[in-house]
C-alpha cells in the first residue's frame, strides 16, 4: 500500500508597513514579496498606515492591523519605523506587545522582545551633508526635519548637528524646520520662506530634507514661486525612492538598502520558525 505523504503547511507571514504605494514602501514590500515566493512562504501585507493617525483615513487603516493575531498568521515583519511616524515610542512599544506570543521581527525601531534589522541612517546624512559642504561648498543649508516621534528622522536630524559640528560650521537654527510630517514639504517652505523671513541664494544656498518626499513636494514649490534648481539653492534628500527621479532635476539623494533589509528581515523569521537562531 502506498501511503500518501502530507504536504507541509507553508508559513503564513504578516508584512506590516505604513503604506505600499509611497516613498520607500514600494521598493521594501516588493522586495518581501519577491523574497516569500522563493522561500515557498504565504505572505499577508497589511498597509495600516502610521499608528496614531487622527485623521479619519488614517483611523479607519489602523484597523486591519487587528487582523494579523497569532492564530491567523505564523510570523510578523514589522516595518515598526513606518509605523511609528505619529505615535510616541510608547505606543509602538504597547501595539507590538500582542505579538510576544509569536515569532517577530522589526525594521529600523528596536521594540523589546523582539530581534531587529536596523540600517545606517546616521551615516547616510552624515555623507550626504559632507557631499554639500565639500563637493558644492555649501555654508547656509536649511533643513526639514522629519517627524520627532520616529527614530530614524531623529538620527538623521542628530547627524545633520553633529556633521555641521564636525566640519565647523556654525549652526542657524531659524534655517531648521519644526518637526514635519513626511508631505509636508509645502509647508517647510512657508515656514523658511513666508513666516521666518528667509531669502534663497543669501540667507541659505542649500536644503535637505530628512525624507525624499519632503524634498519633491518642497521643489515643486519653489519652482512654482519661480526659483531655480540647482541655480538658486542646491537640494538633497534622504531614501532614493522613485519621486526623486521623477522631479526635474533630479534630487541628490542618500539610498537606503530597504530591499535587502525587508528579504533579510524575512529571512530571519524563517530561521526562527524553524527553531534556528539566526541566519547561517
């Protein structure tokens, strides 16, 4: 008689991320998804937008995040950093707590309790900001900063200080923004420009932003208002995602490996699944 072997159940794996149509989302969940299909892996995205949105949209995402619960999933990847862009360390802390019964494994946001694969965002702002001052001989660069609840806007923000410190140039901060969403470029320029004062060209000859997005939307402004790029200010942002390329001319940007870091990020989680404690 010949007995029928039964097939494995392959590993349901939740991917939980802000969004999938914006910014480095794209590159990161397509990475995670290309990556589950060579390891015979089921994946479930959930696109739950930052946790702590006030805003009616972003109330009615947080919600699908109740459906990635032990019980209906194996494992969790957890771009915890997309997650945390309105919310306090906190309550991205709390919100992970669910999954402690579970294998699971963060990006970019160290939670308790769990591994975490982290990239370089300090480093990445400190070449970028060294690349203006020492190949385009920038003096005055303005800065948008990043969200204050999330971890890698800070360290870029930090880097920015500390690079300025480093290369012994003196500090203005009426030329750093408050604290801004990822879109909100627009309003970085009325800031800089309307409500501080300041002029292009004297009052600052560069701008970086801590996120592409910030940059792209603070571009097309400035060309609206009929500024020149790179003629008037040079600019930079931060992620080499796909509306740095699109923007005429095209961005100065620091590329992050979100891709290889979503794949290693499953990897890993395989590992654990199979009771292994990290990679080979």
């Amino acid at each position: 008689m010949r007995v029928r072997q039964k097939k494995a159940k392959r590993p349901r794996i939740g991917l939980l991320l802000a969004s999938i149509h914006t910014g480095s989302s794209n590159d990161l969940w397509s990475a995670v998804h290309k990556q589950a299909e060579e390891m015979d892996v089921d994946l479930c995205i959930f696109p739950g937008g930052p946790l702590g949105d006030t805003g009616y949209e972003g109330s009615q995402r947080n919600i699908i995040y109740e459906l990635a619960k032990p019980g209906s999933l194996d494992g969790i990847v957890s771009w915890a950093s997309s997650l945390g862009g309105a919310a306090p360390l906190k309550d991205v802390v709390a919100f992970h707590q669910r999954f402690l019964g579970m294998p699971c494994v963060t990006l970019n946001y160290p939670i308790p309790g769990f591994p975490c694969i982290q990239t370089d965002a300090y480093g990445g702002m400190q070449k970028l900001v060294k690349h203006f001052i020492k190949v385009h001989k920038a003096r005055s660069i303005a800065f948008i900063r990043g969200p204050a609840t999330h971890v890698s806007a800070e360290e870029r923000y930090k880097s920015f200080l500390e690079t300025l410190r480093e290369e012994q140039i003196e500090l203005d901060s009426s030329l750093v923004t408050d604290p801004m969403p990822w879109n909100a470029g627009e309003e970085a320029v009325q800031l800089l420009l309307d409500d501080r004062g300041k002029i292009l060209g004297k009052d600052f000859d560069a701008l970086i932003g801590a996120s592409d997005l910030q940059v792209f939307r603070a571009v097309q402004v400035l060309q609206a208002r009929g500024y020149e790029i790179p003629g008037d200010v040079i600019v930079g942002g931060f992620n080499d995602i796909t509306e740095s390329r699109i923007v005429s001319p095209q961005l100065t940007t620091v590329s992050m490996p979100f891709k290889a870091e979503g794949q290693e990020a499953l990897k890993l989680l395989i590992h654990m699944l199979q009771g292994k404690d990290s990679l080979v």
